[in-house]
C-alpha cells in the first residue's frame, strides 16, 4: 500500500514537472512523406519547417500574450501511405498534444489526415494538396472548421492549365493520362478536361493508370492513335518522366504540359533532357520571387544546397500563416488559433499574398506558369484562369 | 498500311516486351520450384535488387552496357547462391511453409535493406542510344527490339542448358528424386546452387533490361512485378520452364490488350479472372502435368 501511494505521489510529481517545464514552448506538428514513393516532398517540408522554426526560435520565439514561447517541432514521417497520415495525425494531436499540425501535402494524404484533425479539433494545414476534398466535409460538402491549406486548388489549377493550353500553346485537340487511384491526379484532370471543353478545345483521349504501374505503352498507343495537339500529365513527378520517355520511344511528338505536382527539383534529376521546353502551372518560381521570398531562397539555399521547390515553399508559408494565428490569437490554444486564422488579414507569403474568405478554408491566389529550360525550371508567365 | 493494323501491331509489340520481361523472372520462379518444390517469394525482390546493381554499375563504374549487363547477372547470380546457402539449406527438411516464410522475410530484408540505402527513387542513365524507327507508322525502339531479342535469347540457352547438356540433366533427375539421385554421384547442394544462380542471373538480366525501359527505380518495384511473374509461371505450368514462357507472354499480352480496349482500371481484374478460369481448366497450367505421387 504504502509502495503504491509512494508511486502515485511519483507519478502526480512527475506529470506536473512536466507541464510545468513544458509552459515555455509550443508543439506543433508536422506530417511529411519523408520514405514511400515521393520522398523529395517530404524531406521539401521537413526542410522548410524545421527552417521556419529555427527563425522564430533565433528570434527567441512567438510573442503570446505577454510572454515569448519557444516553438517545439515534432515531425512524424507518414511512409506515402494514406492509413499512416491518420494515425500521425492521431499521435501528434493525443499523445504529443500539438497545438496545430502542417501536412501531408499529398491529397490523397492529406485527405485522411484532415479528418482526424477535424473531429479532433485541431488545426491542420497542408501546404501542398489542392483537391478541394481535402478542405470540404465529406457528408455535407461544406468547408472543414479546422482544415485550411496554403496553396490554390485544383478547380482553379485545372481552368488556368486549360486556358493555357488553348491560348498559349494553340493546341486544340488534347490528351490526358492520369493516375485514376490518386485523388489529386483523378481531380485536376476531371476539372482539366470540362474547362478545356468548355472554352472549345476537344479532349481525344482521356486515360488512366493505377499507383506504381511502370508500363503506359497501351494507353500511350492509344493517346498516339488519337493525334492530340497536346499532352496534359498531371502526375507525381517520379513518374512523370517514364511516361515521356516511353511515349517518345513510341514516336509520339506532342508537347506534354503538366501541374504543380511536377514541381520537385527531383522531376529534373529523374527526366533530364527529355523534358526539355514542357510547361507546368505552379505555386511560384524561385526566379521570378517577390522580395520577402528571395530572403527564404538564399537561407534554404544555404542551409541545405538546393533551390526550395514549391512544397518548401509552400510548408515555409504554412508556418508563417501559423505563427501569425498563434500570436494575432495572443493564447496557445486551438480553437483561438482556429478563430485567429480564419480571419487573418492578408498573409505576404513567399508563395504571393494570401487571404482566407471568410466561408473558405482555401486561399486566394494565383499560379505561375513555369517552362524547363536547359535542365531547370523557369518563369514563363503569370496565369489565372 | 490501314490505322488498325498499325494500331494492333503496336500493341503486340508492346505486349512481346512486358511478356519478354515477365517471362526472365518467371523462369527463376519455376525453376527453383522445379527442383525444391519450394516458391521462392524472394526472387521478385532479386530482380529488384538487379536494377539496383545496374545502376550501380552504370553511374558509379560508367560501365557501358554489356559490362553493366553482366555484372548485373553476375551479382545477381552470387546474392541468389547467398540466399539459398544461407536462409533456405538449413530450412531443406523443416516443413514447407518454414521455407516459405523464410522466403517472405528474405524479400521483406532486401526491400528495407535497399530503402535504408536510397530511399530517394533513382534514375538509370540512358545506357544505350535510342533509335525509334518508323515502320509505316509503327514505332520500334531499339530498346524494345534489344528487350525482346535478349530474353528470348537467354531463353534458348537455359533451354539448352536444361535439356541438353549434364547440367541440365542433373537438375532434372534432382527435380525427380532427391534422395536416391544424390546417392548416383550427382552433387545435391551443387545443382542447388546452380540453379539458384541461373535463376537469380536471369532476374538479375531482366532488372537491367526494366530498368532501362523504366528508368526510374526504387525499393519496391520488385513486389508486383514479382508476383506477376510468379502468377506467369503458374499458369505456365509451374515446374515447366517453356511453360513458364508460354505463361509470361500471355500475361504480358492480356494486360496490354485490355488496356487497349477497357479504361485501364479493368486490367488487373479482366487479367487475373482470365488467368483463374484457365487455372479451373488446366489445374497444372499449360504445359504442367500432375505429379502421381509413388508409393
């Protein structure tokens, strides 16, 4: 008896420590694809948060109320699976007790991982995924409490891709291969194909693959058989390049335009000079940036030796909206975060200016077209739909 | 030539070289069952680490293709002897789903141990020049007539290997018996271990030859192919090497034909309930025959 009173008096001892050296700091989480089948995404985020965290924690931390809070990170990888994003999400937000979570930037991902945080009521952004589901409630189809995002969606990424093509590129007759088992791919080509139908243009063929197929050589004989102008890929960027390559060894000579999922600098290692003079839409260009961003491009530039893609910058934004929130809400709670963020003024982000309307958990923004050129990605134009 | 036609022999020209590949890994499969009785679940994850060594040899050696090639096979053919000696010999005579979880662990070890080592996907260099020639509007690449003319020509010589020479003959006659073949003066762990690196070498050639037509490799590749080859070598007629090519061919065309006709969703499903109905008819496969079992 008297073991077990000593233990709990322990216990009760122990637990209070805890919090009490705990005051200082804020958690916050972060969900990343840190192994599975897009790596380069995850360690994008991992780079920019950890980053993001060090600049606030140099500048001895986030001004809450009356005191300065240091920030604490606690990254979880999600392994590219989508039952990991949920129960990453579960760990971080019962058991480390985050205050907030950023990622996974995959929608098919985030999705799963943006209903735990909901019925959690915890914040979650996600830099990168621009399937509107991942914002939206399932049953009712109405924006999430809790979940907001950084970047455009597809709706939007799908109708300036389809202008594009159109106008820029003159290409009336068009193409679409896409991955049918992601949610991310299957959306924006769906949007991709009724925007570009409705401005005129004519979708010859319209394709689909499954996760991890390596072979397109029946549907790329297929999309060949239908002579399209152009060719849209809105897929994942590791494999993006087979399916160029292997459509060139068909003898098809199209140009292939892409969406944001192209952006990683790993699309360029990966392809090389097969995809020499494509286009792609996307969330800004490292060479055409804004002055608040050219300030993030040297120090990531510096602090891990390459150019921050797009889910670096975005991740870098995701943080940024969040300390705003966290400080503008003057308390480390949840719902005072949730109520701050939402009704943030205008965010100057790397990744251009940002706003939440009010009956919206997606920004408003716009894209940049980027075209590769000579083995890198450059600014081509501005777009909106 | 009219649109159709040159729309269908593309297709079979696509077909012969998914088929091509299948076939390479299906032999290992068949093989080693041939002789042990035993599924070799590891053999897909072989294959995987064979593009891995080609791409070892390729960008850290700058080998050119032929030296990457063998080297490839040549690795491949050592790590199957490795795996055999060191994970399935000392499992010869514990009960058979022993040998076969082993062999699950074996592939689950070689995925994680490649993960570990790259976990980013990797790209092989073009290791031979494309060419695309137009036939009338068909298009051939110099890769797929490579792909296609190397499988089937290290098919015909395991086929001589199997059916003409000593080898061939020891292994057969082990396939047979294992318990009074030995006691003839035929060497039991040596045919074993040939036969693993016969087996191994051709997943070893077929990951160079994937991964030069899919350039793009990583840890898990291995899986699906894998058990493709492995369904190929089932419906082939498992225990049968012909039987195994026969297979591979019809799956890689069955796949490839209903891409080319249904949304790209149907293939696996149409495929496999073709491949089970010819399973409920030819329980042995094509060209297996029951073993009657002595007495």
């Amino acid at each position: 008896m008297r073991k077990a009173l000593s233990l709990l008096l322990f216990s009760v001892l122990v637990s209070l420590g805890v919090t009490a050296w705990g005051a200082g700091t804020i958690k916050l989480g972060v969900i990343a694809e840190l192994t599975g089948d897009m790596p380069a995404v995850g360690a994008s985020c991992r780079n920019a948060a950890e980053m993001a965290v060090k600049e606030v924690n140099a500048a001895g931390g986030l001004k809450v109320g009356k005191e300065k809070m240091k920030v604490e990170l606690v990254v979880e990888d999600n392994a590219g699976k989508a039952d990991q994003s949920a129960a990453a999400a579960q760990k971080l937000i019962t058991q480390d007790e985050v205050l907030a979570i950023v990622g996974p930037n995959a929608s098919r991902y985030a999705i799963p991982a943006s209903e735990i945080a909901e019925s959690s009521q915890t914040v979650l952004i996600t830099p990168w995924s621009t399937n509107p589901k991942t914002t939206l409630d399932a049953t009712t189809n109405k924006p999430k409490k809790y979940v907001f995002r950084a970047c455009f969606i597809d709706p939007f990424q799908g109708g300036v891709l389809a202008k594009f093509a159109l106008e820029n590129l003159k290409a009336k007759k068009a193409a679409v291969l896409y991955d049918v088992a992601s949610d991310y791919n299957k959306g924006i080509a769906e949007v991709f194909k009724a925007n570009y139908e409705k401005l005129g243009g004519k979708i010859v063929a319209f394709e689909t693959y499954t996760t991890n197929d390596k072979d397109f050589s029946a549907q790329l004989t297929k999309i060949k058989d239908a002579k399209p102008d152009v060719i849209f890929l809105p897929n994942y960027y590791s494999e993006v390049p087979l399916q160029v390559q292997q459509a060139k060894r068909l003898g098809i000579t199209a140009p292939f335009i892409g969406s944001d999922s192209w952006g990683s600098n790993e699309l360029l290692t990966l392809g090389g000079a097969d995809l020499n003079g494509y286009y792609f839409s996307t969330h800004y260009a490292a060479d055409n940036a804004a002055p608040v961003a050219k300030k993030f491009i040297a120090d990531y530039e510096k602090a891990y030796g390459t150019k921050p893609d797009d889910v670096a910058a975005l991740t870098y934004d995701a943080f940024g909206l969040l300390f705003d929130s966290i400080q503008s809400a003057g308390k480390a709670d949840r719902e005072a975060i949730r109520a701050a963020l939402s009704t943030l003024p205008s965010y100057k982000g790397v990744t251009g200016d940002m706003k939440f309307q009010a009956d919206s958990r997606d920004p408003i923004k716009s894209a940049v077209i980027l075209q590769i050129k000579d083995g890198k990605f450059t600014y081509y134009t501005n777009a909106n739909p | 030539m009219s649109e159709g036609i040159v729309y269908w022999l593309q297709q079979t020209l696509n077909a012969l070289q998914l088929g091509s590949i299948y076939a390479l890994i299906a032999l290992g499969y068949t093989m080693v069952y041939g002789i042990l009785t035993m599924i070799n679940f590891a053999h897909g994850d072989v294959f995987m680490i064979g593009a891995f060594f080609c791409f070892l040899a390729a960008v850290y050696l700058g080998l050119p293709f032929a030296p990457t090639l063998l080297l490839t096979m040549l690795g491949a053919a050592l790590l199957g002897v490795a795996i055999e000696r060191l994970a399935y010999k000392p499992l010869r005579h514990a009960p058979r789903v022993s040998a076969i979880i082993t062999a699950l662990g074996v592939g689950i070890f070689l995925e994680n141990f490649t993960l570990a080592l790259a976990p980013y996907p990797k790209n092989i260099p073009a290791l031979l020049e494309n060419i695309t020639w137009d036939l009338g509007g068909v298009s051939l690449s110099s890769l797929q007539v490579i792909i296609i003319l190397l499988s089937l020509g290290l098919m015909f010589v395991l086929d001589y290997v199997v059916h003409r020479t000593p080898v061939g003959m020891a292994m057969r006659a082990i396939s047979w018996d294992k318990t009074f073949v030995p006691l003839m003066g035929v060497p039991l762990d040596l045919i074993i271990s040939i036969t693993f690196a016969i087996g191994a070498g051709l997943a070893g050639a077929a990951g160079t030859m994937y991964a030069l037509a899919y350039p793009v490799i990583d840890p898990y590749m291995g899986i699906m192919v894998g058990w493709k080859a492995f369904i190929s070598a089932v419906v082939g007629g498992i225990g049968n090497i012909r039987g195994a090519m026969i297979g591979a061919f019809i799956l890689g065309g069955v796949e490839i034909m209903v891409t080319a006709f249904f949304p790209s969703t149907y293939r696996d499903f149409v495929a496999f309930t073709l491949l089970m109905l010819l399973i409920l008819v030819r329980p042995y496969g094509i060209l297996g025959k029951p073993r009657t079992q002595k007495v």
